[in-house]
C-alpha cells in the first residue's frame, strides 16, 4: 500500500510532481472526494502552475467517473474558487502549492459553501481510501463504480468573482490612487485587472504575466527579500501604495507610501475597525472578530475599543472557520496576511481584505503610513525559527525559565504563551519540521528585544 502521510498535509495535498504525485495519483484523488463527500457535482479550477491543467483535468476525470458532474472553471485564484464553491453551494478542489517552488504542486478541498477539508474533516479519509486503492508497484486502481458517469463542463466565474468582492465594500466615493501591485508571476495578475477595473485606480503592475516558474522572485511576501521590488517600485513611482500577492493570491501584503511593509495585524485591525462599524450599523450588536494568537495585542484592543468582541484561536485557517462558524464572527485574521470574512462564506480572501484597504485610504486624506499609525501599536519580533533536535525539551526549558516570574500568566492554546505585564511570547513546534517558531511583542523595542534573546537563548541552547 502506497504510504500518502508525507503528501496529504493537515489542511490539503502537496508534494513534487512527479516524483511524488502524478495524473495517475490525482484522478485517485478525484474519485475519493467523490466518495467521501458524496457530491454529485463538484468545481475546479487552478493556478499557472505548468503541470496543474493536467492534474486539474485527471482530478475532474476521477470524479465523474464516481458519478459527480464536474465544474471546471480553469485558471483562478484559490478565493475564487472559494467563490464558485459558495455561489454554486458545490464542493470544490484548487490545483495549487500557494507560494511553493515550481516543482510543487497540490490541491486545497472544500466542501460546498466553501467549508474546509482538513485531516478531521475529510482528507484522512480521502487519503486512507487512496492508499486502499495502491497497488504493490505504488501505481492506483481506482475500482469500477457502478454508476452513471458524470459530466465536464466550463463556465468563467472572474466576473461574478470580482462583482461579489465589490459589492461588499463601498469604493464608489474613492479619491484616484496610485496602487503597484507585485503579482509575482501568480494568479494576482489574473484576478487584480478585472477586481480593479473601473475603480479610480492608477495600476502598476509588476509580474503581471503567469508563469509558474517564478523568473522574478518567488510568490511568498511572507519573505522579506519578495517584497524589495514593490517597494522600490512604489517609491520610483510615487504610489499610495502597495499590494503583493502569493501564488495563488488568496494572501495579501501591504506596504505604505515610503515603501515600508504594515503589519498583517495592523491590517487585521483596520478591517476588523471597518467589519465592525458595518455590522453595528446593520443591528448588530456585539460583533465578533477572530484573531490568532500570534496577532498583536493590537487587534483585541481595536475590538474591544470599537465595541467588538474578540476571541482568540490557534494558529491555522481550519481552526479560524470553525471558530467563525461557531461564534457566527463578522471578520477573523491571522498575522500570516490570510483575511476572512462572514459574507464570503467565512474563507479567507485576500483580495477583499485589498479593497478594504483601499476603501480606508481612498475615503480620506492621510497617507496610508499616517492611517495605520493607530493600528501598529507594539514592538515585534516577527516570526524566528529555530531548528531543534527535541522540540518538546526545549520548549519546557523555557516554561520552566519564565513561568514562575511574578505577574505573568502561562496558557497552551497553541504552543506556550507567556505573557507579562508589556510583553508576550508564543513558542510553537512546527508540525512538519523540526522547528521551534518564535513570535514576540512588547511596549517598547528594547523590552521586546530582551524577551527575544532570552528566549532564543534557552531554545537554541
């Protein structure tokens, strides 16, 4: 039996094409969705990735031949084929690996309405019946299912895509903005000319062409160095702004007029401060935002502030929509640049989270560094790795270090979180690697700095 842990993560599939996954694989995987989810229709769609039309097409193949009538909406961003799956209320698969390498790719499910697949939710046991179905050779036979073979059609979701984001934030009274956009050979540059067209918008592009390749730099602004030539672009050219895309444009980056990126949770505050006035002046009460962990203590200050109700989760966009579900929360973010928002069926969209953006900064006259000022609040670390041979002894070296320190408190949420009176640090272990990631903020630079190295110190030793 063919032995998939290594390709099926906790929230989709990926992997290196062909050495790990192939057509073969994929059309396996397209007949276990089916089986799983009991769909009788499914969509898909896929990035510019040069091996996922095939992948995309054996999937669709495996699906129809358990009975499913297949939807395929071709090139797309990952948020759109969120939309098509909530407006056709249909399951959904996106051939994608996000920011990976070229060599990378892999597919994100949902079940109709956009709700996640995940290892609890469906994808151990799409991954279990696949490696039913392996051979010694590690090939897959799918089984003959008695049943009427479903259908293949193509129908353009772009339009209808960019018609639903714009009809949920007000850009009709805008001042013109200058906006470079850095694409990075991904789906932004699909998306973004059909989003943007028509509003008061001066668009420079960069990396507007797709190619899965990635020639300039890859499509992770996660990264620093991905994000130099937007910057330099936007100060060349004198723009409002800028915006960059991941590979398949479901995360969105911000830097201001100096060319300086803002803080994912400065974003998350903005549009949680936005989220929560729409809501309020629609009855609504007490309107709940979810926030990760690992956002700064900004974005439960903002939502408190504005009369919100923050809640706090895990770190992971499964963990963010149950939370939603549960709480029916209007906006949730993660400091990672993924937004989610209720009436985009709870999923995260990061080309929504653009247009709140620029809704902000077109509704007023401040420069946007002047308009975020309010929002970034503390000292930050960032994200710091660290590889460890014993994740689980570290991590209790440095419990055992700060948490009998006077006035502090000590939670496992996610990892460990420590927080005194002006700071806080989270440490968690990654679940694929081993790793130790580090996230830290204070009042101030220099005490945020201090937490920072005493915990790096204990963690590394």
């Amino acid at each position: 039996m063919r032995d998939l842990k290594q390709l099926v993560k906790a929230y989709d599939v990926r992997g290196v094409v062909p050495d790990q996954w192939d057509e073969s694989l994929s059309r396996a995987f397209g007949a276990a969705f089916v089986q799983v989810t009991g769909a009788s229709a499914v969509v898909v769609g896929h990035d510019m990735r040069p091996s996922s039309p095939s992948l995309t097409r054996a999937f669709a193949e495996g699906a129809a031949a358990y009975g499913a009538d297949v939807v395929e909406i071709g090139l797309c961003s990952t948020d759109q084929l969120y939309y098509a799956s909530g407006s056709m209320d249909l399951p959904g698969a996106m051939f994608t690996a996000s920011h990976n390498p070229a060599q990378y790719n892999g597919i994100k499910l949902c079940r109709a309405g956009a709700a996640p697949v995940g290892q609890d939710t469906g994808l151990a046991e799409i991954r279990e019946l696949v490696e039913s179905w392996s051979e010694e050779d590690g090939s897959v036979a799918i089984p003959p299912r008695e049943v009427t073979p479903g259908g293949l059609s193509a129908q353009d979701t772009l339009r209808g895509y960019a018609d639903h984001l714009l009809s949920l934030v007000d850009l009709a009274t805008i001042r013109p903005l200058k906006v470079v956009v850095d694409a990075g050979n991904g789906m932004g540059g699909h998306t973004v000319p059909t989003v943007f067209s028509g509003l008061p918008i001066d668009l420079v592009p960069l990396y507007f062409e797709l190619d899965g390749t990635f020639p300039n730099h890859e499509a992770n602004p996660l990264d620093p160095k991905n994000l130099v030539d937007l910057q330099a672009k936007v100060v060349e050219v004198g723009a409002d702004l800028g915006l960059a895309f991941d590979g398949d444009a479901d995360r969105c980056f911000v830097v201001d007029e100096r060319g300086e990126p803002v803080s994912p949770s400065a974003i998350t505050a903005l549009v949680a401060a936005r989220e929560i006035a729409r809501a309020r002046a629609a009855g609504e009460e007490r309107p709940t935002v979810i926030h990760n962990l690992i956002t700064s203590w900004t974005v439960p200050d903002v939502v408190h502030t504005l009369g919100g109700n923050p809640v706090r989760t895990r770190v992971g966009h499964s963990f963010i929509k149950q939370e939603m579900a549960v709480t029916d929360a209007v906006f949730g973010g993660e400091h990672s640049a993924h937004y989610y928002f209720r009436d985009f069926w709870r999923a995260d969209t990061g080309m929504l989270a653009a247009l709140h953006v620029l809704a902000a900064l077109g509704g007023q006259k401040d420069t946007l560094s002047e308009l975020t000022a309010e929002y970034d609040r503390y000292a930050a670390s960032g994200e710091i790795n660290s590889t460890v041979g014993d994740q689980a002894g570290r991590t209790e070296a440095v419990r055992a270090a700060f948490a009998n320190l006077e006035g502090v408190s000590v939670d496992e949420l996610d990892g460990l979180t420590i927080a005194g009176a002006d700071w806080w640090f989270n440490l968690r272990p990654s679940n694929t690697e081993p790793l130790l990631r580090l996230n830290v903020e204070a009042k101030d630079p220099a005490k945020m700095a201090e937490v920072r190295d005493a915990v790096l110190a204990i963690a590394r030793a």
